[in-house]
C-alpha cells in the first residue's frame, strides 16, 4: 500500500478540475489577446475562472492577478509594492519563519537600499502583536505575514496584525497558500491588502497561483511585455492552468467545511495512533491555533533524512520540511527561529493530509511508522 502524505508540498489533481481543463487541452487554444472567436473563446474562460476564484475569498474578480504560482504572487507582493513606494518608504515587516518566496525576496530589496524587519517567534512558532507594533517605524510601507506556516501548520494571528497595519496606515499581506483551502478566507473580513493564492495545494494544477490586491493599491509588475492581467503581469495567459485553477477554487467554496472536517479527523487520528505507537515523539508547533492537514513531528534519537529514506521504502511518503528546500540537509529555518533542542530540529518530519486519504490509511502509516523508528532505535 502507497500512502501519501505530503500534501502540504503538492495535492494530486482532482477529477473534476481534470475534467474542466480537457476541452483547453485538446481543443481551445486560441490566444485570449486575439479578438477572433477563437481567442474569444479563451478569454471568456478565464472571465469565468477569475470569477470563481475570486468568488471563493469573498473578492471582486478585478481584484486578482493570476501568476505562475504563489512564489511569483508573494514576489510580485513584495517587490511590487516596495517598488511602487515614494523614496521616505523604505522599510518592511516580516518575520524569521516565512516561506523562502518572501524571505528571498526580503534579500533581494535589500539589496537595493531597502530595510527589513524579522520578526522572531515563540517556540510554537507564533508572533507576537506587541512585536510587530514595536518593529513599526515612519518608513514602514508594507507587512507580510505567512498565515498558516507551511511546515508545523501555525496560524499567525492575521486578524489582529492587520487591525494594527490600518491603524498606522501601513500595506499588509499574508501568504496564505497554505490556509486557501482548510480555513475560511473572506477579504471581506480579513484586514487585508494583497494576499497569495496558489493551485496546486487545492486540487488544482501546478503553475498557476494568484495575487488578490485590494482596490486603490498602487503596485509595480514584475514582468513587462503585454497588457495581460490589466498591465500587473505581462505574458500570454495559462490558459489549460487557469481554468483548472478555476475549477478547484470553485470546489474548495462548495466542500469547504467537509474537507476540514476529514482533515482534522485524519490529524487527529495520526497524532492519537502515533502516541500509542511505544515511541518517542514530541510535536512542532501549536497544538490549537494548528491548519488541520499539518503534523510536524520530531522523533528524538532517529535522524530525519534515514527515517524518510526508511518510510519510503514502506510505501509512506512524507517530508523533512518545506518542498522548495527539501533537497537540502539543511535543518529547518523555522525550527531553528522557534530555538527548539537539536535533537528536535535534526528528528524533524512533516506529514500533511488531504481530501483523499483515509482513516485506514492514517491507522496503517502510524503502525508503519512506529515499526521504522523501533527498528531505527536497534
């Protein structure tokens, strides 16, 4: 048996969003810049996705920019923002556990004069408000904040930081590739500014994400050619990308409460078998304020890279971390800013749960797992 359990690094691709994007696959192809029928025929598609997409967060579809993924939407977040900034505006809030699309793009400006801001963590990898409310200075343009962290599954408190943001008049985003999909998203609600989306952590294809911007926001495109994606984003539109990203928004607004409801079955049921497994285990991250589909464990005396190898060849596939830099030995940066033991950090591995799997799956990865670590304790 072949469980899968690294959804959080890449979901397979739903039937139904399959379904949708076959006709752009084999038939429709028409540039949706021409103003023949055949580009037409495109552009109407991706009216129709954009729609659905924005229809899942509460937005208006002018709204959004798709983007080849969630890095490029965090980058031309960042870049696009600080860019587009009078010159007093030089500086940045964020924090020490971001997704490397953030944390690299954070480097990049300061390359060119701008400053940042990291903010540190607890050891349940949660900020504190008071600390972004002490980092805020008169140069401050913009925060960004990864809402649900994509390696131990917290969930920063966006609610009150973006409350504090308007209050000083200063630009807030949140990644929240993770969230879009097990949480509530409503921009409507969230006091927010611009927000990272990405398709395939929902069923969706790979190579397709989206920026929502809140209306009035001046931001500068990171790609130059075309009047795509109203002058934001340059370059003939995915279309095959679109539409099934399209698609899968449409399904997370329709089984939204079901899926998080399997979710938080499944990780509960991991966690609760997994303690009755005779092994030692201690869990990353917060308990409570948790994304449903994310259990980061660290298994203290057996080394992360020998257990992955060891539950791959049981058929179990999991991760040592985030997808972008799992091909490194590197410990986790996030575990490192949450100051956890050695032992923790080097033990380290994330499982993460979708629609698909089942509680048969889950019982019988947890009997595979405390096998391997008992045999790895030898």
């Amino acid at each position: 048996m072949l469980i899968y359990l690294d959804n959080a690094a890449t979901t397979p691709l739903d039937a139904e969003v399959r379904e949708a994007m076959l006709p752009y696959l084999e038939g429709a192809f028409g540039n949706p810049s021409s103003i023949h029928a055949f580009g037409r025929q495109t552009r109407a598609a991706i009216d129709t996705a954009r729609s659905q997409v924005a229809s899942a967060i509460g937005a208006d579809p002018s709204q959004l920019v798709f983007t080849s993924g969630g890095t490029e939407a965090d980058n031309l977040a960042l870049i696009g923002i600080m860019h587009a900034q009078p010159v007093e505006k030089k500086h940045l809030i964020t924090t020490q556990i971001e997704h490397h699309a953030v944390l690299d793009a954070c480097k990049y400006l300061e390359r060119f004069g701008y400053d940042v801001t990291y903010l540190p963590v607890d050891k349940f990898g949660r900020i504190q408000v008071e600390d972004v409310r002490a980092s805020i200075r008169p140069d401050t343009a913009l925060i960004s904040v990864l809402h649900g962290n994509n390696e131990i599954g917290t969930i920063q408190p966006v609610e009150e930081i973006g409350e504090l943001a308007r209050q000083a008049g200063i630009l807030f985003h949140i990644d929240a590739v993770q969230t879009f999909g097990s949480e509530p998203l409503d921009v409507q609600k969230l006091p927010i500014d611009l927000m990272s989306l990405s398709s395939h952590k929902i069923y969706g294809p790979k190579g397709i994400g989206a920026l929502y911007i809140r209306n009035g926001i001046k931001i500068l495109p990171r790609a130059l050619g075309g009047a795509q994606e109203r002058r934001k984003r340059a370059g003939t539109e995915n279309i095959l990308g679109i539409v099934g990203f399209g698609k899968a928004a449409e399904l997370v607004k329709k089984h939204h409460m079901q899926r998080r409801d399997h979710l938080v079955q499944l990780k509960n049921t991991f966690i609760e078998k997994l303690q009755a497994e005779s092994i030692n285990i201690v869990i990353n991250g917060h308990q409570e304020k948790s994304l449903p589909h994310i259990a980061n464990i660290s298994f203290p005396g057996v080394e992360t890279e020998t257990l992955l190898i060891q539950l791959d060849m049981e058929g179990i596939a999991a991760a040592s971390g985030s997808a972008c830099t799992s091909g490194t030995l590197s410990v986790s940066h996030v575990l490192k800013a949450m100051q956890l033991p050695e032992e923790i950090t080097i033990s380290a591995i994330r499982f993460s749960f979708g629609k698909d799997n089942t509680i048969e799956e889950i019982k019988a990865a947890t009997t595979k797992i405390g096998e391997v670590v008992r045999r790895l304790y030898r």
